[in-house]
C-alpha cells in the first residue's frame, strides 16, 4: 500500500468567512486576486468577504470572469491581470470553476514555461511547490471539493477536450469552508454538485489507489449524502443539511483524488465536453451503472451502500444481484433528487459514440482499477440514456 495525503488546513464551521482577511495577512498577502464568476458576485457573496480583506489591509484586485469548465482562455486572461498587477496571493469564491481557475493561474504565474507543459492526461509536467503563491479557497457550493484537492480540470477549447493538473504540489494552503455562503444555492446547483460529491465518494472507494482508511470516510460520506441530499434541495435554509454537505463534499473529494476517480468522471468530463451538461450530473449520469460493474470488485462496500437505499444485501444473496438491484436503487435516488433525463444530459444519442471514444482517452479511465472495453462501456452509457428517456 503506498500513497501521498497533501493537507490543506481547513476552516470549518457557519461565519468563517468572516476570517478570511485575516488568514491572508496570516499567509503574508498584501496584494490578492480575488476569482469568481458573475452568479456568485450577483448572489452577494463576494462583496462582503472583498471587504474583510481590505479592513484588513489587503489591496484586492477582481477577476470576475470565472467560467464553467474553466477555458484555457480564461486561465490566461486572469494571469495577465494578475501579473499586471503585482499579486502576491490568490483567493478564490465559488464552486470548481473558480477554484480550479485559481490553482491553472497559480501555475501560469509561478512555473517555468506554459501552462500547456503542466495539464495533459498522464504525462504532465512538474510543479515546482515553493515558486507557488499563497492560495486560499471559499467553496459557495458542496460538491466538487477543489478547495482541498490537488487537482484542477481544465478545458482546452481548441482540442475540444478536458485535461487535468494533477500535481500533489497544487493543493491550496487553507480553505475556509462556510455552510452559510451555500443557503442561496437553487435546488438543481444543490443537486448537481451533490451528485458530485458522491461520485467523488464511490469512485474513491472502487480507486485504484483505494485503501482501508479512505473505504471508512467513503461509506460514512455515502451515508450523509443518501440522508441529508434530499433535505438540502427541498430546504435551502436548512442548516443542518447544509453542514452535512458542505463536510461531504470537503471529504469526499479526498476520497476520490486519493483512492482514485474512474469511470464515473471519465463518462463525466466527456459528457460535458461533447453537450456542456453541469458537471456533477453528467458524472452521475451513468454512476449506477457503474456501479454494478464495479460490485465483484468493491462486494462489501457495494452491500452496505445498497442497504443505505433499502437494498436487503446479505443473507447470503450474490453480489451480481445485490449489485443489480442497488444501480436500480441508485437510479431511482437520482430521479428522486431531480436529475434530469436523457434530453437534458445526451439529447442527441448519436453523440454516444464519441462521448464514448473521448471517454477512452481520459486518464480516469486509464488508471480505473477495473477497466470495460469500447463494447462494454457504451452499453453502460446506452442503458443509462434507454433508463432515463
């Protein structure tokens, strides 16, 4: 068994945005770029933690283009802002878009050459970890869990797909996770990057890289996630759902960057490539099927995830058939959430197959600990879209 575990020092807890000035001065900022994007400056979230910085002192200086599925483009617009200026720190608000927008231009600012040379499937280059500057994360949504990951996903728009930044070095030094900044998320943001969370969750505990302590999070996330999902989308205002959440998106990333993601995000990434379908439901599009693919490979942690759905598991009943019956179960939780169907997410079946071929070339399908062929994984994707039609 061997593995890497980067820490962030995480803040956690209702009103600890109200820290951040101080955590930069702490960090030694003076001057910080301030990432997010438009919904979340509209929303009020940004303006009153820009001003906690500057009573602390802190000259800030915004970039508030932020997009989903973070552009190359936008990567580097934001670099040259931030280099025009003299920055000596980042601080990021909003979901992954921002986040992982936030750890591209770290890299485009401190490391030798482009960031081309850095991103890439399995073969990206180094980070040189002290040449980076302070970077600090206030997730608004609970699901992708950038703010503690060593990894940031973006999109090259000329190839048409998505590449990672994988490396360990990355990671943000300190991120300030408030639960109250996520009460003004709508039901279908809530969804959305709940599924997130979960795929982050299973995915980790079928990794390649799985082991025992990450299973023990994992299945604990799982079970948060089944009971406090639903409450968070019919109650925005609840705040114990939302602190449920907000600790199992922060954790499940872990789960999944260090057990491994697989095929879950290699469908995901693809999918979202091909018809731009909200990240956190384009990975839990065909999640159930994956999962029963994956139950000969997980038995255990596959019979206790499907009794948290009322799956009966054991009396000596076959993995095959525990795990046929959680997909179904796990479907239904998907519908119950309000995931959308197959014209929202694949709305042309044609664009199958090369969500399919892009899905071969990702490098969550080249290190998943269980592997399908071409064949084999696009007739989970077909019975993903034929169940959802």
């Amino acid at each position: 068994m061997n593995f890497v575990f980067t820490l962030t020092k995480i803040i956690f807890g209702d009103g600890t945005s109200t820290q951040t000035g101080q955590v930069m001065l702490s960090l030694g900022c003076k001057k910080v770029l301030c990432i997010y994007d438009p919904g979340v400056k509209d929303a009020g979230l940004v303006d009153p933690i820009i001003e906690n910085m500057q009573t602390a002192g802190i000259q800030v200086i915004e970039y508030g283009n932020a997009q989903v599925s973070v552009p190359l483009s936008s990567v580097r617009e934001a670099t040259a802002m931030a280099k025009d200026a003299g920055i000596d720190g980042i601080l990021a608000i909003g979901g992954g878009s921002a986040m992982d927008t936030g750890k591209a231009v770290n890299v485009c600012l401190t490391q030798p050459g482009d960031l081309d040379q850095y991103v890439g499937t399995l073969d990206a280059g180094l980070v040189i970890g002290p040449l980076l500057k302070p970077y600090v994360c206030i997730p608004t949504t609970a699901g992708t869990g950038s703010e503690v990951s060593p990894v940031a996903v973006v999109y090259d728009e000329q190839a048409g797909v998505k590449k990672v930044l994988p490396q360990h070095e990355n990671v943000p030094k300190v991120a300030i996770v408030d639960p109250l900044l996520h009460v003004k998320m709508p039901p279908s943001l809530t969804a959305s990057t709940g599924m997130d969370a979960l795929a982050h969750a299973i995915e980790g505990m079928g990794g390649a890289a799985r082991n025992p302590m990450l299973t023990a999070w994992g299945l604990t996330i799982v079970d948060m996630i089944f009971n406090y999902l639903p409450k968070a989308i019919a109650n925005g205002n609840d705040l114990e759902a939302r602190e449920k959440m907000a600790l199992a998106a922060t954790f499940g990333i872990l789960v999944g960057c260090y057990g491994a993601f697989h095929l879950p995000h290699a469908l995901g990434h693809s999918i979202e490539a091909v018809t731009h379908c909200p990240h956190g439901t384009a990975c839990a599009f065909a999640m159930p099927e994956v999962c029963e693919f994956y139950a000969d490979l997980i038995p255990d942690e596959t019979r206790k995830m499907a009794a948290m759905l009322g799956v009966e598991s054991n009396n000596g009943r076959p993995i095959a058939e525990v795990g046929r019956e959680f997909k179904d179960a796990l479907r239904d939780f998907y519908l119950k959430i309000g995931g959308p169907r197959s014209d929202k997410v694949i709305p042309n079946p044609a664009d199958i197959d090369p969500i399919i071929t892009l899905s071969l070339g990702e490098y969550t399908y080249m290190t998943a600990a269980k592997r399908p062929s071409r064949q084999e994984l696009t007739q989970m994707l077909q019975s993903a879209h034929k169940s959802l039609s």
